[in-house]
C-alpha cells in the first residue's frame, strides 16, 4: 500500500538579484491562500519589499493581514526583527526577556549579531519553524508558511546554518532548538523553489544553488521562470529575423498595407528591432533547454506589462497554483 506524500507547508523562495524573488513569494502566497486557506508570507531580509508590493505601511514584527485571495482565504505578512526575534528566543528557552531589552540598550545584540552572522540565519530560520509548527487548539494556524530568503548565492548557508550550529552544541536548549527547524527544513513538507530568468547568469546561479542544496540535503522543489516573453513573430519570421535574412524590402509592402509611408529608414528601422526580438528570442528559447535539463519542475511567469499591483500579483497567482 502506498499514501500520498504530504502537503507542502514551508515554502521557501529564492532567486539571483534581480530576478523578481519577492514579487513571485508574494504570488505564491496568494496562491496557497485561495479557497479559504490563510498563509504566512515572512519576510527575511528587512527592505520592507512585501509592504511596498502590497502598498500597505512598514510591516512591524507582528503578523498583518496584506490581502484577501480567492476564495476568502487571506494572506498575513510577517517581517521579522533580529532584535525582537532574539528576545523572543531569550524568552522561550530562557526566561530572560527582561534581560535581553537591557542587553538591546546596551547594543549587546548588535554586536553578536556582528561578531557571530550565523546567529542573525539561526533566528530567522528558528521563527519561520515556529510559524510553520505552530498549532492553537491542535489546529495548524497556518496552512502555508512562504519566505522570501536570501539570494541563491547565499541559501544554502542560510537554510544549513542552524546545522552548523547545532554542532557546537552537544545538548540544552540551541541543541533541540537547532534540531528541531533541521527536521522542519530537510522534511517532505518543506521545499526550496528557484526563480530564475531566461538569461545566462540567473540560470548558472540556479543550477549551482540546486547542486549545493542537494548536497546538504536540503528538499528542491520547482524553478520558477519569471517575466517570460511570448514571441511577437511567427516561428519562420522569427528564424528569418535571427539569422539576418529579413530586409527593409520585404517590409516596404506591409507598410504600405498598413497605411503607412514605405520610407526605407522606418523600414530598416522595423527590420533591426525584429532581428533583436528574434536573437533574443532564440537565446531565451536554448536556455529553455538548460532549464529543463535541471530536472525539477518548471513554471513560467509573463513578463508585466504595467506596475506590479495587487491586481497583477493575482494574475501571477493564478499560474501558481500548480503548486498548491
């Protein structure tokens, strides 16, 4: 006999610079809210970039209602504090609240967060476990926990750390702190998605960070290949544009068609902007094929044409929700 795998709970999202990493957690946690469903979208990094996305205020460090999904699910936001996060830590594993707001005054946090940038990963890993673990009444209150991480260059130290950690620690209090977000992280409920673009060096980056993921143990889950262009040619215009085999004298007549003047400067003009598309086009279709040789699941996100608006968050939602 066999049972299906469980539900993916911990959505984790990373990506190159650059390549839309925070617009697509959002989607995503839209995504998972629909049909009645309520999401924690967490934030890691601390630009603020989920409040902007969803025109509300600074988020503090409490969780906020940013949107309703389809449905009547909703999506709360969650930017985390290192400062509050510590002390929350402090508080739950060693009663001193009241000791840490002295050490935060003194600037006692700070510097460890300095000395020890392992710490600043272990505490914001340690709170996404709690979301994600966390249960009132013996009811999950989340039925999704997305995180906007760090960049791929740095996501495989993020997640690991706390393993890294934990082996300072042979028990007490950071030891079953640090084995218990492991178990969350490295368990079939938790999966790390790529985003990417159709251009060279965000492809590169996502095939290393899966190859270092995998290493550590860590579960891969979907490439996510955002602001993906449709062709604006026919597939045989397209291969004449690329290969240089298009002229302004084939265009002369489509012009004059149009009701256009057949001036042959506008027409060389048309013909240098379709040969780019059409290059460009043709680059983008072969890193399609890297892509796809990387193994893992693949959706596409349309390039945007206006401002990134909640009305534009749920048109990306809905090609998400393949991974629901």
């Amino acid at each position: 006999m066999t049972s299906d795998p469980p539900p993916v709970r911990c959505h984790i999202v990373t990506g190159k610079g650059g390549t839309g990493k925070t617009t697509v957690a959002a989607a995503l946690a839209l995504a998972l809210a629909a049909d009645g469903h309520t999401t924690l979208l967490v934030e890691t990094e601390g630009r603020q970039g989920i409040a902007q996305l969803f025109d509300t205020p600074p988020l503090p460090y409490e969780e906020r209602r940013v949107a309703v999904a389809r449905g009547g699910g909703e999506v709360k936001a969650l930017a985390i504090d290192l400062d509050e996060a510590l002390l929350e830590y402090l508080e739950l594993f060693y009663s001193m609240k009241r000791a840490g707001r002295a050490l935060r005054k003194m600037g006692a946090i700070d510097f460890a967060t300095t000395i020890a940038p392992g710490l600043r990963d272990v505490l914001l890993t340690g709170k996404v476990k709690e979301a994600v673990t966390r249960r009132v009444d013996g009811k999950r209150v989340y039925d999704a926990v997305v995180v906007d991480a760090p960049p791929t260059g740095r996501i495989t130290r993020f997640l690991n750390v706390t393993d890294e950690v934990a082996g300072l620690a042979r028990s007490g209090p950071i030891k079953t702190q640090s084995d218990g977000v492991m178990a969350v992280l490295r368990s079939p409920q938790t999966k790390v998605h790529l985003v990417t673009l159709l251009e060279e060096m965000p492809v590169q980056e996502t095939a290393d960070a899966i190859a270092e993921l995998e290493a550590t143990g860590l579960p891969v889950g979907s490439v996510l290949v955002n602001m993906a262009t449709e062709p604006l040619l026919p597939a045989s215009s397209l291969a004449r544009a690329a290969d240089g085999r298009l002229t302004a004298a084939e265009l002369a007549p489509a012009l004059a068609a149009g009701g256009l003047p057949a001036d042959p400067a506008i027409a060389a003009g048309l013909v240098e902007e379709a040969v780019e598309h059409a290059r460009r086009w043709r680059s983008q279709d072969a890193l399609r094929g890297r892509v796809a040789e990387l193994g893992r699941p693949t959706t596409e996100l349309p390039l945007l044409t206006g401002p990134v608006d909640l009305g534009a968050l749920h048109e990306l939602a809905d090609r998400l929700e393949v991974l629901r």
